[in-house]
C-alpha cells in the first residue's frame, strides 16, 4: 500500500530538479525580504514585497495554467528555469552598479527596480508548481497520487530548510550579493539536468483513452475538453462550476489565503524583533523539518478516504496555532506553533491536489490549477498591501502607548511586536470560524460525495 506505482524514476528526477529550483526561488524570496527590512527597517516595505509576490502570483496563474496545458510539461518548465536565471542576471547587474546606501531608503528607485527583478524571477517559478502536479496525474497511477503529493510536500520542506539557514546567512555574509551568485549557478545546473531527463511518451494506466470528464462538463462548456490553444477562461470556469462544491472549496481557500496574506507581511517583522536574520534564519530552518516530516508521513499512510474533511481539520489546526502562538513575546512559543502549523501544512496542500487531480479532467487540469492558484492567491495582496501600514500606524501604537497598552498590556504585553502578535491572534480567531461554517456547508458535504463517486483521471503525457 505505501508504494508508489507508475514512471517513478521520471517523476522523482523532475522531483529533485523542481527541488533545486525552489531553493533557488525561496532563497532569493527570504533574502530580498531579510536585506530589505535589515537596511530600511521598514514593515511597510517588507509588506509592499509580499504585496508584489502575491498580485503578480493571482494574475499570472491563469496564463500560467493554459501555457502548462497547451505545450509539453518539461518545456515550460525549463522555460521557467531559464526566465528566472536571465532575471537573476540582470539584478546581479543592478546591484553591483548600485551604491549600497541607495537600498537604505525604503523610497530608493534602485531598491525597487532590484526587488521587482527578483520578484518577477520567483513567480516565473510558478510554472513548476502548475506543471508538476499534472506530472504526477500523468505518471503516477490513481491510488497512490496522495503518497506523491505527500513527497512534493517534503520536497517543499528540504527546499524551505535549506533556503531559511543559507538565506539569513549569505545575506548577513555580503547581503544580496552571495544570494544572487548562488542563484544563478544553481538554475544553470537545473536547466542542464532537466535536459537530461527523458520523459515517457507513453500513458499511465489504461490505453490511450482521454480522460474521463465528469457528466454534462463538455456540453457545458460547447467544446470537447482538450488542450486549446487558448487560455479559455469561460470553459475552466463552466469546468470547475460543474463539479459539485468545487467553487466553495476554491473560494474558502482564497479566504484563507485572504487571512496568510497577514502572515506573509508581517511574520519575518514578528521574527527579526526577537532575534538575529542569522537566528531567524536557522530556526526556520529547524522548523522546516515540519514540513518534511508531514510529507514523508503522507507519501507513508496517505490522506484516507475523505481529502475534503482532512483538508478542513487542517485548517482549524492551523488557525488554532495562529491564535495560540503569539499570546506570549517567547520564541519558544513562536517556535512551537510554527513548527505544528508546518507539519500540518502538507496535509492541506496534499488533499487540494489530491482532490483536484480526480475530480478535474486531465486536460484542464493546468488551467483549473491556475486558476485555482489566481483566485486563492487574488486574495492575499489585499491584506499584504493593507494590513502593513494598518500595523504600522495602527495595531503598533495601540499596544505600545495606545489603548491598548492601558487594556491588555498588563498580561499581553507591550510594544511593536505586540502590536504585529495582536494582529495574528484576530486572524486565527477570524479563520476558525470561517472553518467551523465550512465544515457545516452543504458544498463540503456535496464535494466529499462527488471525490467519493468520480472515476479517477486518466491521461497521456
């Protein structure tokens, strides 16, 4: 039960390639955000830099899908590889021309021009994380496709380890510089592996049959379900509309992520006013041993009968520790919930592409992945953009001379980080109670019994 079946060594070798790119991507991600909050000190600018990642990652998710479905896998994800090395380039460039007091203004044209450069390099990333799960439709048999979700999760973990202890380090070594040089090398040598490696032309599974669709889908849509030469945004809608609870679990992710947006702009300020970019740095290193440990556990027992009831007990672990963690100003707290929410993560990440992998068919299935990555995603530069100056001008001085000093502060605590732990703990109590209604939805109850009824897909690569 616990093997994986289907053109393993293909899927493993694309495995550790999307690895070594990842890294890349996440240690220029954690280094831009480090370096710029280290010279500026600026919570804003650090918001501004997820705020870029999270609009640029909800706009270009769609294109990204139909670009995944219309052309072969491994070429769009070494075209991927290759838009992030020559973006790496030029910001090489820039930042070697430019004086380092220039990225001590948070208002510094240069500093922007520099992190737009990386930033625009990370999401072309994005490509891999449409790309691969469709790898793993394509080559891996039906039953045991939560166990490769499982391993792509730990292959995510060792990526986050890696990057959280190098990035703190070769920032604090020579500041973007290190970053970059690495960067650079380390997608040179992911293109020349990629090239490497042959995959099958052949099918998983049964004959070369297309994929199953899922009743009245192709009458919806007025079109056979294959791979267009266009985005055809209206056919993947009408797609996903035609499976039951499909658009509430899209939409209830995309809340979720409306609340990560927090996380994403303020955690690193949280964490950098306890303790070094060296310190913060190496612990999350240690905390993404989570992430590797939840994956191995997957890729060993698998997600069980029903994705959609784990996906949500997932979350109301993950909104429990959002509530719980920043209640007192310890590291040791911050580390515990982090590392629990870590290890759950991959669960959730898991079933969504578990879920999406038998219920959508194959020939869609980058553009309904795209699209499900915009729309979650949509949400998020909402709160990254806004909840930065709220936490700023707001949330900062109300618990270090403000009311809330007079109100919580004997027994919360005062000062800025208070402030930014304040704005976490309404976050999870605002997340718990959006899983509660989910649980208690009609559309859950109808999407666990469309996962439990649909054929699994079958596809050609």
């Amino acid at each position: 039960m616990g093997v994986i079946r289907g053109h393993v060594s293909v899927f493993y070798h694309l495995l550790v390639n999307t690895l070594l790119v990842s890294v890349t991507n996440f240690t220029v991600w954690f280094a831009i955000t480090f370096y710029t909050y280290i010279e500026t000190r600026s919570v804003f600018a650090t918001g501004v830099i997820s705020g870029i990642f999270l609009v640029m990652t909800a706009l270009t998710g769609i294109w990204f899908g139909s670009l995944v479905d219309n052309h072969p896998k491994k070429t769009m994800m070494q075209a991927s590889a290759a838009v992030s090395l020559a973006l790496y380039v030029a910001a090489l460039v820039v930042y070697q021309m430019t004086p380092r007091e220039e990225f001590r203004d948070p208002l510094s044209v240069q500093l922007w021009i520099l992190i737009v450069l990386l930033m625009i390099g990370v999401i072309a990333g994005n490509i891999r994380t449409i790309a691969l799960p469709t790898m793993v439709t394509a080559l891996i048999e039906p039953d045991t496709r939560d166990r490769a979700n499982g391993l792509v999760g730990t292959a995510s973990g060792v990526s986050f380890l890696v990057t959280s202890v190098i990035s703190g380090l070769l920032v604090a070594l020579g500041g973007m510089f290190w970053v970059l040089i690495v960067g650079v090398v380390v997608l040179t040598l992911s293109i020349v592996h990629l090239a490497s490696v042959r995959v099958p032309p052949g099918v998983v599974g049964e004959a070369s049959q297309p994929a199953e669709l899922p009743a009245g889908i192709e009458a919806a849509t007025g079109e056979p379900v294959t791979g267009a030469s266009k985005i055809d945004l209206r056919g993947t809608v009408k797609v996903i509309k035609q499976v039951p609870g499909l658009p509430a679990l899209i939409v209830f992710s995309a809340f979720n992520n409306l609340l990560g947006g927090i996380f994403m702009a303020l955690l690193d300020a949280y964490g950098l006013s306890m303790m070094s970019v060296q310190a913060w740095g190496l612990l999350w290193g240690v905390l993404s041993t989570g992430f590797i440990v939840g994956g191995l556990l997957i890729a060993r027992t698998g997600l069980g009968k029903n994705p959609v009831w784990l996906l949500l007990m997932v979350n109301i672990v993950c909104w429990t520790v959002t509530l719980l963690f920043p209640l007192r100003d310890s590291v040791i707290w911050l580390a515990v919930g982090l590392y629990a929410y870590m290890l759950v993560i991959p669960y959730a990440e898991a079933a969504e592409q578990t879920i999406l992998q038998k219920v959508v068919p194959y020939e869609r299935q980058g553009r309904v992945f795209g699209f499900a990555q915009s729309v979650e995603q949509a949400a998020s530069p909402l709160t990254a953009f806004l909840i930065a100056p709220v936490a700023q001008f707001f949330f900062i001085p109300f618990m270090t001379d403000g009311a809330g000093a007079r109100w919580i502060g004997g027994w919360f605590g005062t000062g800025s980080a208070r402030g930014l732990a304040l704005v976490f703990v309404l976050t999870g109590i605002a997340g718990l109670i959006a899983t509660v209604i989910a649980l208690r939805s009609h559309p859950y109850r109808r999407l666990s019994k469309r996962y439990a009824e649909a054929e699994p897909a079958r596809a050609s690569i």
